[in-house]
C-alpha cells in the first residue's frame, strides 16, 4: 500500500472537546525491544471536515531525538503518515480536508533511528460531524401569570435545564426554575432580578443578577446558595454594577459583567473586580478555556456601536483584529473547533483578522443571543420571536413563532443539545418557554 509522508512544522494550540476513544493493542516490539506505550493521545474538537489531536512525548525520548509518526486511517484502511520532531512536551495538529460524518483513527508511533519503534499510543477513533436538520418540532410555553419574564437558560443535558427570571408556578414564587425532562419546577426564589445563569454540575451553579441598580450574584453548591448582594458588599471599596452575564471555565474560574464596564471574577474563594478600562454596559461574556474569554460591550451608547474584548489569561484586550463596527451587537459566542460569533442588528462571523456578515433570507430581527451544542447545531433569537439556525452548512430563518412589528414578545436566550433546544423569553407580559426536538 503507497503511504503519503507530510513533514509538519509544531505548533501547540489550546482547546478542549471530549471523544469517544477505542484502543487495540500495540504492534510486536521489533528487535525483542519493550514498547512501553508511554505516549498519550486526545481528542481535542472536530468539526465536519477538520480533527484536532493533541498527543504528548514519549518517556523513552529524553533527549528528544525520537521521529513521531501519526497515522491516521480512513474508513477502508488507507493510511496516511504525519511526521514529527518535538520541541516539547506535547503538540497539536489539526488534520483538515476530512470527509464530514466518517470515522477516523489516529494513532502515534515513536521512533529512534531507522525505522525502529521505540514507542506507541492508543488507538483514538474520531468521528467528523455531519449536518444537523433543520426540520424542528415545536412546543411553546406559557409559564406563571400577567407579568412573569425569563431572561436566560442553561443545562447539563435535555433532562435537567435551568432558567432565571422571575416565574409563579403552582403557587411558588420562583426567580429560578427547572425542567426535568417532563415539566418545569421551581427551584427556589433567592435575591435579586436574575439575568445569566451558568453551571458546571448539578451541584455547581452560579447566577447573576441586579439588586436595585448594583450586582447581585449567588451559587449553588447542592444543597443551598452562597449569595453576594453587593449593595452591601463592595470589595476593595469598588462599586459592582448590575449583572448581565456569567460564564467559567471551571468552579474556580468564573467571570461576570454588566453595566457600567463591570467585570468581577470568582477564583473558588471571592468575587474581585477587575478593570479592563470600560465604562459602557458590557452584554456578553463568553469562552472555551481558563486563557481564552470573550466579552462584548457598547463602544458608543448613542449611535449603537459595540466593541469585542479578549482575556488571553493576563488582562482584557481590545481585539485590535476585530475592531469596533456599527452594528449593535449584544452577544457573543465561539465554537470549540474556533468560530467567533457576535449577532445584534447583523450577525458576525470574525475569521482571523476579517470578519464576514452573514445574511440569512427572511431575518430582519435583533439578534440578543446565540448559542449552540456544537459547529454544527447553532441558534440565535431575539426580538418579536426570530430564531434562526446554522446547521454546519447553512443558516435559515424558522419563522414559527414571529409575531409582527408592534406586539411585544422577546427571545431572551437559548441553549441547546444535540437533539433539542430550549429558548426562554416574554410573549407580551407573560414568561414563555419554546423546546425544540431536532429531527
């Protein structure tokens, strides 16, 4: 069998998705040599035509002379080889121009001199992402009474879904609800107008929110919540302004902003605000690891420009890239596999130092947020009921719950799994829920 042979020059990257790993057993050592199969292999992300593996140096190499050869097979076994020389301690490698929705194992051999493998790892098999449907079946919502709101969801799964605003349900007063796979519940009224919501388990939730015109933030840990009214409470002598949004990349590691350039962040101990020299309302904050977070504030209030921030682990930076364009933008979201998002009046792909616009037929609304489960499963929704989706290869506008210029209802946020959607909001004074199940 012919095998083509890349040389690869290594560049580390940083990035996280979990893979369904497989092994088989190593090859006979040559030569009567031991195979101590010391190397570790991952899965970092996957896209529809793109995989991204991470393997690390193997603990015979400790003069780092050793040749590393990743083999990756296709589905009718043809092998295509990738070689290494290791600078460090691990490396990272994109393997793009993949076939979307086929199975892929990759595999790392070691080698000293001559083509003797001193070496292996596992076997890793990865599969591409294929197109999700656009075809949804709806249910919508009416929750509580005459002016109930829900401004922000988050789940761990299509079982157990939370949602904050301010919601009566068989007579309990709750800022904060859950579904279970069947019905939403209370969950408990604690302090504040809550606005963002963000978790790590069941056991793990923070949210965040206003008490008057200052911030107000909360987290469960599994048995009751751990509440910060900062009304009363302002650390270091700084003023906490009202909360929009929460994201982390751990429990220990939790960021939140809000009006008036706020950016306070939680290190597992207390809440400390830190100053990125902004003063207008910051909208969105969102990330994929503890050195990689995003924020989007308003540049200028008056004509409705909005400006991105980037938090590399050092300090917030203005994304000189990216730069400031008239477009109102109110949310902000990035894929694993590296896509940028900003939607407000337009929606914005950012690709290295361009952006592109995308235009959707038929979608003429304020986008207030987008989210997804993966590249490809993305939603936004916004003002008057417009939800639009990207299924990996296209964006459509879903009309479904559109009402016309002059009614009041409004899509606050969503979140999503692989096969269902949940979108929270207003539909005129009353909170409205819309689940989705992804044909």
């Amino acid at each position: 069998m012919k095998r083509a042979i890349f040389c690869v020059l290594v560049i580390s990257l940083g990035l996280l998705l979990k893979s369904c790993d497989t092994t088989e057993p190593p090859p006979p050592p040559p030569d009567g040599d031991k195979i101590k199969n010391t190397i570790a292999i991952t899965t970092l992300w996957q896209d529809l035509n793109k995989i991204a593996v991470n393997f690390t140096r193997s603990q015979l190499d400790t003069n780092g002379t050793f040749t590393y050869k990743l083999k990756r097979k296709n589905p009718t076994g043809i092998e295509t080889q990738f070689l290494f020389m290791l600078i460090g301690t691990d490396t990272t490698f994109t393997d793009a121009n993949l076939e979307r929705g086929t199975r892929y194992s990759y595999k790392v051999e070691a080698e000293e001199k001559q083509d003797k493998t001193k070496d292996t790892s596992r076997t890793i098999y990865v599969k591409t992402l294929d197109t999700t449907s656009h075809n949804i079946t709806w249910q919508i919502d009416t929750l509580g009474q005459p002016g109930d709101f829900l401004y922000d969801v988050w789940g761990l799964d299509e079982n157990n879904v939370w949602a904050v605003g301010y919601v009566s349900l068989s007579g309990n007063n709750s800022n904060i609800i859950k579904w279970d796979g069947v019905k939403w519940n209370s969950f408990g009224l604690i302090e504040g107008v809550l606005q963002g919501i963000y978790g790590f388990d069941e056991n793990k939730i923070i949210v965040v929110g206003s008490y008057g015109s200052y911030g107000y933030a909360a987290i469960w840990n599994g048995v009751n919540w751990t509440e910060t009214n900062f009304f009363r409470y302002f650390p270091n002598g700084d003023t906490v302004w009202a909360l929009r949004s929460v994201w982390g990349s751990s429990p220990d590691d939790v960021w939140a902003v809000g009006d008036k350039g706020t950016i306070i962040h939680w290190d597992g101990n207390e809440w400390r605000k830190i100053s990125a020299s902004i003063t207008t309302p910051i909208t969105d904050v969102c990330g994929v690891s503890q050195s990689e977070v995003y924020l989007i504030a308003y540049d200028n209030i008056s004509n409705g420009t909005s400006v991105v921030f980037n938090y590399t682990g050092l300090s917030w930076e203005k994304l000189s890239t990216i730069g400031i364009y008239n477009y109102g933008g109110e949310t902000i979201w990035k894929t694993s596999a590296g896509k940028l998002f900003a939607g407000g009046r337009t929606l914005l792909e950012f690709t290295g130092n361009s952006y592109q616009e995308i235009f959707t037929e038929g979608r003429s609304r304020y986008i207030i947020k987008i989210c997804g489960s993966n590249t490809n499963n993305i939603f936004t929704v916004g003002t008057f009921g417009e939800i639009t989706h990207f299924n990996g290869v296209s964006w459509i506008n879903l009309d479904n719950f559109e009402v016309p210029d002059g009614r009041y209802k409004v899509l606050y946020s969503v979140w999503s799994t692989e096969n269902r959607v949940f979108i929270v909001g207003v539909d005129e004074n009353r909170a409205i829920t819309i689940t989705g199940i992804i044909n």
